[in-house]
C-alpha cells in the first residue's frame, strides 16, 4: 500500500517531517511504520516504532535490518548474554574505540545518556553555562539542564545549518563551562574555528555526532577532536542498536567519571583506569545508564555496513545536489572546507522561491509532495521558541534550577538568532535514500522541478 509521505497538521497545513521525533512530536503516525503494523496495533496513532522502513518505498530498496542481525540476536540470546558488559559489548566498545582513535569508549543506553556521561564527566553542574547551537535536537542540551546548567545557545550559520564560530564566542562568559557543537544531519562543523575559540579560552569541546557516524573533519574522525565525542545509535540513526549510545574520549578523568555515573557493576577490565575513583567502585553513583547488549549486538553488525550505507547515501546526495544547480530557487546547504560528511542523517537543501514574493517554503513542499513522497520542513524547532527555553521552567521545584528567573535565567525571544530563524523557514528536507533504486535522484529532481515551475518559476 502506497503511504503518504506529508502528514498535514489540521488547520496548519504544515508538511510533516516524517523520519524523526517530530512524530511523536505531531501525534501524527510515524512513516516508519507500515500500515499494517498500525492496523495489527489495534489503535492507529497510538502505538510508535522509529525505526527505518524504507522511507519512500518506491525509491529506496534499502533493509535496515537483514538476516545477520537476526542471527546476532538469536545466538546472544541463546547464550543469555543479555546483561552487563558481555563479550559483544566490550568488542563493540573496542572497535568503535579504535575506528574514532580514541584511548576509550563506553556504550550507554542511548545518545542523550552518553551526552549526560559526557557532561558529567568533565563536571558540568549548578552554575555553570553550556553553549550549544540553537537549531539542534533537545537531547543536545537537556541533560546539561538535569545537571543544573544553564543553557546557552548561539547562532547557526543558514547556509551550513551549523554552529556560527564567531555567535559562539560572543556567548562565552567566565562561567562556560563547555560547548557542543553538533554535526547535524550529517554536515561537519568548522572545528578549526570551533577549536581555535574554545581552546583560546580554555574551555573543553564535545561534539555530538548522533547524525554523522563516520563523519571526518580534515581526515580525523568527528568525534575525536573535542575532548569527546557522543553519538545516538537510536532506531532511525546510521548505525542503530534500536536504543544506544556511545560515548567516546582520550580523557581517562572524563571517561572514569563517564564510567561511575553510569556504568553500575562493570568496573571488571576496562572501565577502571586508575586508582582515583577505585573505592566508590564497583555501585559508583548507582546510577543506570548501560546499554542493552541485544541492541549493541545488532549495532556491532550495522557497523561493518556503515561504510557501504555512506557510500549509497553520499552518492545519491551529490547526485541531487548537483542537479539543483538547473532549479531555480533551490540550492545545496554549503560545506565547510575539509569536511567529509557521512551517516546523512537528513537530507536538508535551501529553498530561496520565496525571494521576490514566491510563496513560502511549505507552499513549495506541499507541491513537491504531490509527486514525490517524503519532503518536508525541518524537523527540528529551534530550540528558544520552546516554551521551556523561551520562558524558563521551575525544573527542581521551589524556584530553584538554570531556567529560574531567580537564578538569573532571562529567556529568549523571537529574533535572538536570525540566522537559525532564517534557515527554519527555508529548509527544505527531502527523502534520504539509502540504496535508492535506479533514476531516484533523477525523480527526485524532476518533482523539484515541476514544483518550481508550477509557482511560475
Ligand atoms: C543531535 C542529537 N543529539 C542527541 C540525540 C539523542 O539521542 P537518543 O535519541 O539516542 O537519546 C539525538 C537523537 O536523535 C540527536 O538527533
């Protein structure tokens, strides 16, 4: 059954992104889930499985899950090894240590908990600020909030989509304690500017790659140049344990204090490096984040597929980047030199059709949708129009907390990053395809393009 890729909001006529949280977000059911699957659930809507069905299942023959993976479930569940630091777990950290070049890595039960280790690690708390752009998935900055610091958010630059170096340093106070840049949907921030800044002032860097696994930044790994490196292996992500998380890092302080938060019980082997926190181990903290060895099994092996899923989602990005070169009004988001992208998490491109009075960027992709399945505005709002972020919230009760007006939290409001608020209205998401059957881009192109002739352009 053929599935309509732009859900619209009553009253709102707002094309849906369909491949992320904003499904959960919208109440609207997800595309990744067949309508059988809705239809066995028994109530539509209701039941929620982000995971990636083919996309457009037309253009993409791509299987997410394959028979090895089947099998690497079976067999640890036959041996029960379905708890702790297993053998396939401590492969899987030794492999994604070695591959991002880093002297340790950790899984955890999801990206926004190796965020959290990470934060933990290098000591974020109350009182100090955290920088991390303002168009980003809320996990990027949530579990700062949790630690009781206050978020900061700097500019994106619209044609990157990326952290603005220079908005970044015009919000670093005494208090920043530490900046995330983010690698969003698979594009590579400016880290020599990023780095240059952040170690002028002395303050550590962690990069959140939950969108660009295997992405290189002049030929070193995302991931390893700031003193971390943290990256989701959620159902939808390019490698997928269905829920987990990695954490990556040279720093042995960082990656103990990473390991004591949330590593209960597995301080056997690797976790403990040294003797400074030997006596609160094996409990450390008390506190749960440890992954799932089932899903780190089905990730050990989506890992070996990573470099053939880059490489069909890399050529078939390039191939339709370079065809909106003949439609006018629409052009690919910039890349910063020595970038390598990967993992691809979306597909963003610029919509400009609006300049001289065209109709707006959702105009456009209602128009695209009726040809081709799967365009939509970006997913992600930006972050200070929340009513959390723009008002503040009482997270901690009784006045207390980093989005306290008592603790000299002050808000955002509409217009504090233009550049972000820019890029939200003119970016356009197209399907990612990640073994796109042959002509796809080409259809692609062809729906782009009589979109923009039938606005008359
Ligand atoms: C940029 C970014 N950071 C962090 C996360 C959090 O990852 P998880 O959903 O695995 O907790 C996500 C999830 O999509 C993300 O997109």
């Amino acid at each position: 059954m053929k599935r309509l890729g732009i859900a619209i909001l009553a009253g709102a006529e707002r094309p849906q992104y369909n491949g992320d949280e904003t499904s959960t977000i919208s109440g609207f059911r997800s595309k990744n889930m067949s309508d059988d699957r809705q239809q066995e659930s028994g109530s539509a809507g209701r039941a929620f499985i982000q995971t990636v069905q083919a996309a457009v299942s037309d253009l993409d023959q791509w299987s997410q899950i394959t028979e090895a993976e089947v099998a690497m479930a079976t067999e640890m569940t036959r041996r029960n090894e379905l708890s702790g630091g297993t053998p396939v777990v401590r492969e899987f950290e030794e492999e994604w240590r070695r591959w991002i070049g880093t002297r340790f890595a950790v899984t955890v039960m999801n990206g926004t908990a190796s965020l959290y280790s990470a934060y933990f690690g290098l000591g974020v708390g109350p009182g100090d600020e955290m920088i991390c752009p303002v168009n980003t998935w809320i996990c990027t900055i949530a579990p700062a909030l949790l630690l009781g610091a206050k978020p900061v958010f700097c500019d994106v630059d619209p044609d990157t989509l990326l952290m603005d170096p220079e908005d970044m340093r015009r919000r670093i106070t005494s208090k920043t304690r530490c900046i995330v840049p983010v690698h969003l949907w698979g594009n590579v921030c400016d880290m020599d500017a990023i780095m240059t800044i952040a170690d002028g002032h002395g303050i550590p860097v962690v990069e959140d790659c939950s969108h660009a696994h295997g992405a290189r930044y002049k030929g070193r790994m995302c991931g390893s140049i700031g003193i971390a490196g943290c990256w989701s292996l959620q159902g939808s992500k390019p490698v997928s344990a269905g829920e987990g998380g990695v954490l990556a890092t040279d720093d042995q302080e960082l990656f103990e204090r990473a390991c004591l938060v949330g590593q209960v019980n597995r301080v056997a082997g690797i976790d403990l490096v040294g003797a400074k926190y030997a006596e609160l181990q094996p409990l450390g903290l008390g506190m749960k984040f440890r992954a799932h060895p089932l899903g780190i099994g089905i990730a050990k092996v989506q890992l070996a597929r990573l470099p053939e899923l880059n490489r069909r989602r890399r050529a078939y990005v390039e191939e339709v980047e370079a065809g909106l070169a003949e439609i006018p009004g629409l052009r690919p988001l910039r890349r910063c030199e020595g970038a390598e992208r990967a993992g691809f998490y979306g597909f963003p491109i610029i919509y400009e059709g609006d300049k001289d009075g065209g109709p707006p960027a959702e105009r456009f992709i209602v128009e695209v949708g009726k040809r081709i399945a799967g365009a939509s505005v970006t997913p992600y709002p930006n972050l200070h129009e929340l009513p959390l972020f723009a008002k503040g919230f009482d997270i901690f009760t009784r006045n207390r907390g980093p989005l306290c007006a008592s603790e000299g939290y002050q808000g955002y409001k509409p217009g504090d990053f233009p550049g972000a608020e820019l890029a939200c209205r003119r970016t356009v998401m197209l399907p990612i395809l990640s073994d796109p059957v042959p002509g796809a881009a080409r259809r692609i192109l062809d729906a782009l393009r009589e979109a923009a002739q039938r606005q008359g352009r």
